[in-house]
C-alpha cells in the first residue's frame, strides 16, 4: 500500500479551484474528503448558482482581462505557469473526451485593443508571450473579418485557439470524476476559522491534511482581510442564429481594462446554443443585488453592441443576467500552509482566473502534499509544453 493511499485529505470548497485539486491527489492515490456549504447544480437558479459556474470561463493569459485582481509580479509570474499547465489541461480533455461531456471547446478567441500593439509595452509584451499559442495570428485584418465596429476603437487585434468552457457542465463532469474514485462529498458550513476548527475537522473526517480552497469565504474562514470581492456579471443570450448569426469564436476588447470599477468587453460562445457577454468590475462589492436596468451592466451591454453590430438586433428581454462575486486578495493569490499549522494549506484569492489557473494550481497543490506525505518520491518538475507529461500520467485514467 503506497504511501498516498493512507492518507485523507480534506478539500474544503466545492467551486472550481477545490473540485480540481480534489480530482488531482485523487488521481495521485490520496483519499479526498470533499466539503462544501453548496455544491455547483446542472440547471442552477440564481439562488443556486455557485461563483464559478458564473464565471466567463475564457482561459486568459495573465494578468487576466475579466476582473484584473492580481498584478503583483511575483504573483503574475507564478500565474503564468499555472496558466500554461491549466491550458495543456483543458487541451488534452477536449482531444479525448467529447464537449457535450466536459463543457470544454477549443475555439479561436480575438482579443483587440485600442492602440496599436508596439505603442503598449505591456500588451505587446503579453501578445509576444501568447505567440507561442497554436493559432496564433497578429493582424488588423481581424477586425474586419469579424466584423468589429471602428467605432468602437479598437485598431490592432491578435488572436489564438483557446479553452472556452461551459462551467455547468464541467463542475458535472468534474463532480462526476471525483465520484468515481471514491470522494466523499459533504455539504456542510464551517462556522469560525477554519485553523480554529482544525483538529475538529482532521478528527471527524479521519483526515491528516486540510486545504482551503474556500474562494471569498476565505475572509473569514482564514481571517485573512486582504480578500474581497470584485463584484462581476454577465449576459446569458441565445447562441442558436435567431438573434444574429452564430457566435463560434470569443472576441474581447483587452486593453484599458478597468482594475476596480468599471465595464469592459466580451463575447463568449458558450457550448452549443449560448452567447455570454460581458461584462463589468466593481472592487468591494458585498452583494449580487443588482439587475438589467443597473448602470454598469446597460453600459457594458451597449459598448458590446457597439463593438459588435450583430447584437444590435436583441432587446433587454433576450438575456438572462447572472450576477456573481470574485474571489480576490490584495497583493497575490495565496497557496501556502498556514503560519500556525503544516496541517492547513491555503489555496484562495484568485480573482476572476479561478478556471485558468485551476489545473496549475492542482499540480502545485499535490507537489506540496507530496514533498510532505511522500518525500522519498521524485519531484517532477512540470514543462508547461511537454504534453505527454499529462498524456502519460492523468489523462488515461479519465
């Protein structure tokens, strides 16, 4: 009996982040115990609904256009690892299994900006580090191809084939795999710190581990004060050509992105039938209580129809809001054992990147966890390009 196979780990989170780091130590040969106040549902209501199923789900590379909350460049540099495993991740599923049961499709996404790319330092410097990216294209001629209004500002674009995920079915999919090597799932609400309950914990549910992966909440269930919310949302609309013609490629505008308040733009094909745009960011924002006539979200909804004239043919009540809170932290995203105890290792604050890191940040966790449980074992050091690493190693077993 392996080392790995004795010990139980507790995953406190049921959202992206923590679901994907269970999945992975599962595959590792540990036990998982998977706890959460609420679990992601395959038809969710807005009472329902869990932050990551509202989340736009276009992997980015860092800093992220959907919700910027760490631009910290400690923090920024280890995104981009994670980024580039997450990416790997994504693209090897969507080769093996089919979209209609993981959510995930491989399309080309555009991204467009308001000046031309050499005149930005940073965006340039982002655009060369994507270059590596299959499909991989720099030209204006995207605008025109696309049929992107002038209007709107937009002068230089690039694009590349990117993940693009429908979050309901995956956290299915993802609940399903965890299921079937035997994680337990329990719905259960922590009251205090999650340090303050610990032993509490290891002790009722037999485990010798604890991970935090509990996004906002982490406020108060890790006393951490430097997490908060940056208040996002969406527009849900028909993808099926009633509207306007089908959407098949994601197109956002990723220059003068607002950092705390403000809209910016997106159009994301969502599977088979569904347009997400988007979308807005508002810095300490407590509550999802807002709807089609709040201000930020008729701006955000007529800068999409500006950028894109097809949208020009749908009214108000052909979309669907969907209201959600990132899980922020000031300085950097926190992956790291607790001060005070090697038996509680904090994974939260990762803003509106939660889906595109959360493979990277899953190889992380169980390197960790390895180091701790298995230090005889070979520390493998992952190559963010080397695909048959994940080929050889995670995939089968799916």
């Amino acid at each position: 009996m392996s080392q790995a196979s004795q010990k139980r780990i507790l995953v406190v989170g049921g959202g992206i982040q923590g679901t994907t780091a269970a999945l992975h130590l599962l595959t590792k040969g540990y036990k998982v115990t998977l706890l959460s106040d609420k679990f992601a549902k395959r038809h969710p209501t807005d009472e329902t609904l869990i932050v990551s199923q509202v989340a736009g789900a276009l992997w980015e590379w860092p800093p992220a256009v959907c919700g910027r909350s760490h631009t910290h460049e400690k923090s920024v540099n280890k995104a981009k690892k994670w980024c580039l495993d997450s990416y790997l991740a994504f693209m090897m599923l969507s080769k093996s299994k089919p979209a209609k049961d993981t959510g995930i499709h491989m399309r080309e996404s555009c991204f467009y900006f308001t000046e031309k790319l050499e005149d930005s330092e940073v965006d340039y410097q982002k655009m060369k580090e994507m270059s590596q990216l299959p499909g991989f294209r720099h030209t204006t001629d995207l605008i025109e191809e696309n049929g992107i209004d002038l209007k709107s500002g937009v002068k230089d674009a690039f694009s590349v084939t990117a993940p693009l995920i429908d979050t309901d079915i995956y956290m299915q999919w993802i609940y399903k795999q965890c299921k079937k090597r035997g994680c337990e799932f329990v719905t259960e609400k922590i009251t205090g710190t999650i340090l303050d309950n610990q032993d509490a914990l290891l002790k009722k549910y037999k485990a010798d581990l604890i991970i935090n992966s509990t996004g906002l909440a982490a406020r108060e269930l890790a006393d951490d004060k430097n997490v908060y919310p940056i208040r996002g949302a969406v527009m849900h609309v028909p993808n099926d050509g009633s509207l306007f013609p089908k959407v098949t490629k994601a197109m956002c505008i990723g220059s003068n992105v607002p950092l705390d308040n403000g809209t910016f733009i997106f159009v994301i094909p969502r599977g088979d039938n569904k347009c997400v745009l988007g979308g807005m960011v508002e810095s300490e924002r407590f509550n999802t209580n807002i709807d089609k006539t709040y201000k930020l979200v008729r701006q955000f909804m007529k800068n999409n129809k500006i950028f894109y004239p097809p949208l020009r043919n749908m009214t108000e009540e052909d979309g669907k809001l969907v209201v959600g809170l990132r899980p922020a932290r000031i300085g950097s995203i926190r992956l790291e054992f607790d001060d005070s105890s090697d038996k509680l290792l904090h994974n939260y604050g990762h803003g509106g990147s939660g889906w595109t890191l959360s493979w990277g940040c899953a190889y992380e966790i169980g390197k960790i966890i390895d180091a701790k449980f298995r230090p005889d074992l070979k520390n493998h050091i992952y190559n963010s390009f080397d695909a048959s690493i994940y080929v050889n190693s995670l995939f089968p077993v799916l």
